[in-house]
C-alpha cells in the first residue's frame, strides 16, 4: 500500500510539476505576445513617420510651386489694377465732357420714317 501510496505521491507531484511547467509556458508565451506586439506597434510608428516625412518633402515642393504662382498672380493683378487706375484717371475728363456734350446738345430732328399726311 505504501508503494501505491508512494506512486500516487509521484503522479501528484509529476501533475504539479507539469501544471507549473504549463502555466510558465502560457507566462512566457504572454510576454512574448506582448513583446512581439510593441515591436510591430514600434516598426509601425516609424514607417509612418517616414511616410509624413516623404509626404511633407513632396508637399513643400508642390506648394512651394503654388506659393509661386501665388505671388505672381498676385502682382500681375496688382499691375492690372494700377494700369486701369491710371486709365481711368487719363481719360475721365475727356469722356465726362463726351457724355455731357452728347446729353445737353440735343439737335431736334425729325425721324426718317415719320410721314406727315396732309
């Protein structure tokens, strides 16, 4: 009976051994999950980093271009404006005296096509 007793003693010690050995296992895997987590997590943070920054150098260039094109809209409008201001200034004497010349003198006619029937 003690040997039985002795053998189920080894079992229960040889169950616990691998219950503790199990549960270590299932630790070690958690961990490395974890771990392998923060690495793919990592490696995500610096290919987007890169992307920005592939993004923003493209960007620069392109706006850099428009910012460009912006400023010299923006003087060729200015030109515009300066050249049609000086026009106007030129020539609003001479065409006031055009639109009141043309207003006041009035020449009566008679309309071609008015027939007097006597």
């Amino acid at each position: 009976m003690t040997s039985q007793s002795q053998g189920i003693q080894q079992l229960l010690q040889a169950e616990k051994r691998a219950k503790d050995k199990l549960e270590e296992a299932k630790k070690r895997k958690g961990k490395r999950l974890k771990q392998a987590k923060e690495e793919a997590t990592a490696e995500i943070d610096h290919y987007r980093l890169q992307r920005e920054k592939e993004f923003r150098s493209k960007q620069t260039n392109v706006m850099g271009s428009q910012g460009n094109l912006s400023a010299k809209i923006e003087e060729q409008t200015t030109e515009t404006i300066r050249n049609l201001t000086s026009s106007y200034h030129r020539n609003m004497e001479s065409m006031m005296k055009k639109l009141l010349s043309t207003i006041c003198d009035i020449s009566p006619e008679i309309h071609p096509n008015f027939r007097h029937e006597v």
